[in-house]
C-alpha cells in the first residue's frame, strides 16, 4: 500500500482523486487486521498528505463513506472498527471535512443502536455539528437528530441529560415536516414528563398516542398501559378524576393488568396493601423514586403528634416514602372523604400507616392545594369532610349515565343519590321501549307457556 501511495504522489493533481478511490475496491477485497490496516493508511494519507490536497482528499472520504453506507463490510464489528478508525484521523480535521465526519457519526450511531449501546450512540449524535456556518441544516433535520437523542438517552434513563436536548427539540417542533418525527416528538413529551414525575401530563400524553393508528397495536397496548400507570401515580384531587375516567371508559383498558387498581381508583374504593404491592411489580425505576420529607412536614408531624395519646401499637411513619407510597396515600385519604363525614387523626394515620401528625399533615396539604374539600379541628383533633356535590355529578357522567334529571336533593348520601340516578335511567329506557313499541318499530318476545 506505502509503494502505490508513493506512486499517486508523483502523479498530477487532477488523477490524484481517481487513483486514489481506485484502491478502495481492492482494500474491501481483503478481510480482518489487512482490512482495517489498508484502509487506514489510505485515509490518513489522503487526509493528512498535503500533496495530496483538499479537494482529492474529500473525494476519497465522501467514495469511503458511502460504499461503508451501502454495505460493503458485512461484518457488523468489522465494518463497527474502520468507522471509528476513519472517524478518529478525520476529526481533527473537522473544519475540512465536515459533512463526511457527520455521516461517519450517523453510521456509527446505527450500529451502536443495534447492539443496543444506547448512551454511547447518544453520544455520537452530541458530537454532529449542526450549527455549522459553512453548511445550512434544515430545522426538520436538526429536530430529527435532537429527537433521537432523547430517545436513546431515555432508554438508559438518563432523563436529566435528555431533557437538555427536548428543550432544544421543543424550539423546532414546529417545523416537523413529517409524521415520524411529530409522533417521535410526542413520544418523547410522554416520557419527558413521566420521568418528571409530572404524571397527570404524562398520561393524558400516553393516552393520546394509544389511538394513534400509525402506531403498531402492540406499542400502542404499552402506551395505554403507561398512561394507566401514571394516572395512578399522580396526585389525588379532580384532575386525576378527570384522567381516571376517561380511562376507565375506554374499553380497551379492561384487558390491562393493571385495570383491577385503575377500577378501584376511579370507583374511590380503598387500596390494599396486596394490591399496591401486585401493582409496584410492574413500575419502572424511576416510579418507585424515594421521597423525602420536608423539615417542616417532619416538624409538624412531630408537633401534632405531641399533644396526643401515645398508642405503642401505632404506626410511627411520619410520611410517604415513594412516589407510589404517596398516590395511594393520598387516594385512600381522598376515599375515605366519600365514605365518613369526619375522621379522626388517630383513625385516619391508622387507615394509612401513618403517626396521627402526619396523617393530619397530608390532609391540611391536600385542603390548602383545592385537591380535598374539609376542614381541620385541632381541638378536638378531627377532620370534616365536605360533600361535592359537583364532583359527585361528574362522577355519575364519566360512569355512562350522561345528564340524569335528578330529583330534588334532600341531603340524601351520595349512594342513595346514586341509587336514584339507577332509578330514573331506568324510567327512562321503559319510556323509550315503550314509545318505540307504541310506533310498531319494536317487537315484545312473549314467553310460552
């Protein structure tokens, strides 16, 4: 290889480029160390050889990186090597050779993809120039690189340094120019704000692109199941209701695992310890995120708990200690406001394993932020429940029952509110048989002696 470089030397300037792309064929030719060897020599030389020139040298690059482009090394390892070796000679050379180091990224940036090195190949696509001042990248372009980022910096959960690149991604979003892109980008919102534990955001987001048809059905069976599980991580209150219902009327959901707690927490029954432990198999790392406590939460806790009876069979937490910990907290907390007019501090610390302090805590917390309707006696220690009456109504809508016309409200608990809600329904089915029977449109099966 030194001999015939030594003779393309010596040749014009103008046969130099065709001389020298006239070797890679042969190089290719030849397989393991030979290969790699050749092929470097001829790239440092046609790179870094001044006689051989820019203009020569970025002939041969562009010939060299698209026969790797196209396959010409079957070997996946292989072909891995020659591209980080041609990557390593060239960029210091950066500035001359710009476009050719950026496709030799790209290339190397799909292998480590398919060998699943999620965060090396991340790292790859950092090092793309796409500021550049000799070359103008299209918005579309720069979204489609940012976009993939994210996606691969998630798939090893390092959602600190992808949410660096969906901010630079959210500047372009709106010059996606096709589908792919807009729902990869969508995607990456989802999963953005599930790992910012921003879950009534994410679930809504999840639950969006589980209808998306593009989408493959089984990916979309996972969104729905994430946006599920997310909807049961967020925070107690008629935000998540709202997300809770729509859910639980979508009929695909039925067929989820995690439907047993998604029921339970739209119908505001109380969750038991074995269920939240069934449920905790299915999350990922970053949802089963310890939680600390604040001082002042801890001070206050300690405080109430203070001034009253000391019972050596009560749990002595003073918090929630997961993400998860403090969903189903909070929830039971919101259930147990349907099922008592009041409580207790001792009563409700004992329903959520917590001291009487801090269960009092995470009541006042969830009055002050408009997520539980009551209010708080601290001398005779106990906390009143306020019905919600327009809570109650949207509840009885996200059930299936629509506008019901309800008779007047006779401070009737609200299952018996609920009862007569079945009531009339049902009055009005027998009316519109009944109407449909009277036109002849329907016909009554009479039963044979």
């Amino acid at each position: 290889m030194e001999a015939k470089l030594t003779q393309i030397f010596a040749l014009s300037q103008k046969d130099k480029a065709p001389a020298l792309i006239s070797l890679i064929p042969e190089i290719l030719s030849q397989s393991g160390p030979s290969l790699v060897q050749d092929l470097h020599t001829l790239v440092d030389a046609a790179v870094n050889q001044d006689s051989i020139g820019l203009v020569a040298g970025r002939q041969l690059l562009s010939e060299v990186v698209k026969v790797l482009g196209e396959g010409a090394i079957s070997d996946a390892q292989l072909r891995r090597r020659v591209v980080e070796d041609t990557l390593a000679i060239v960029q210091p050379k950066l500035v001359s050779y710009e476009e050719q180091v950026n496709s030799l990224r790209f290339q190397l940036a799909d292998l480590l993809e398919q060998e699943e090195e999620w965060s090396d190949a991340a790292r790859v696509l950092m090092g793309i120039s796409l500021d550049s001042g000799q070359r103008s990248i299209p918005d579309s372009e720069k979204l489609r690189v940012y976009v993939r980022i994210v996606r691969l910096l998630l798939e090893d959960e390092d959602s600190v340094q992808a949410e660096t690149y969906y901010n630079r991604a959210a500047l372009l979003a709106h010059s996606a120019s096709d589908r792919e892109t807009v729902l990869q980008f969508k995607l990456c919102q989802a999963r953005i704000s599930d790992y910012s534990r921003k879950f009534l955001e994410a679930a809504s987001r999840y639950h969006e692109l589980s209808y998306v048809g593009e989408i493959d059905e089984e990916e979309r069976r996972h969104m729905l199941l994430a946006a599920v599980t997310c909807a049961v991580l967020a925070p107690a209150g008629p935000n998540r209701s709202r997300v809770l219902a729509s859910l639980y009327r979508d009929e695909r959901t039925a067929d989820l695992p995690t439907y047993n707690i998604l029921s339970k927490m739209f119908l505001d029954h109380i969750l038991r310890p074995a269920e939240v432990k069934e449920f905790e198999k299915s999350l990922k790392p970053h949802q089963l995120a310890k939680i600390a406590i604040s001082s002042n939460d801890r001070l206050a806790s300690a405080g109430n708990d203070a001034d009253g009876d000391i019972d050596p069979t009560a749990s002595t937490r003073t918090g929630p200690s997961t993400v998860l910990d403090r969903a189903v907290m909070e929830h039971n907390l919101l259930a147990s406001s349907n099922i008592y007019n009041n409580i207790t501090f001792q009563g409700l610390g004992a329903l959520l394993d917590l001291t009487p302090g801090a269960a009092e805590t995470m009541a006042r917390k969830m009055i002050e932020q408009g997520r539980l309707r009551g209010s708080i006696d601290q001398v005779d220690r106990l906390i009143w429940f306020e019905s919600n009456r327009e809570e109650d109504d949207a509840q009885g809508k996200a059930g299936g029952l629509g506008d019901v016309e309800e008779a007047e409200d006779t401070g009737a608990p609200y299952t018996k509110r609920w009862d007569t809600q079945i009531r009339l329904t049902a009055a009005h089915v027998e009316s519109i048989v009944q109407h449909l029977t009277g036109k002849g449109l329907v016909t009554l099966a009479v039963e044979a002696n």
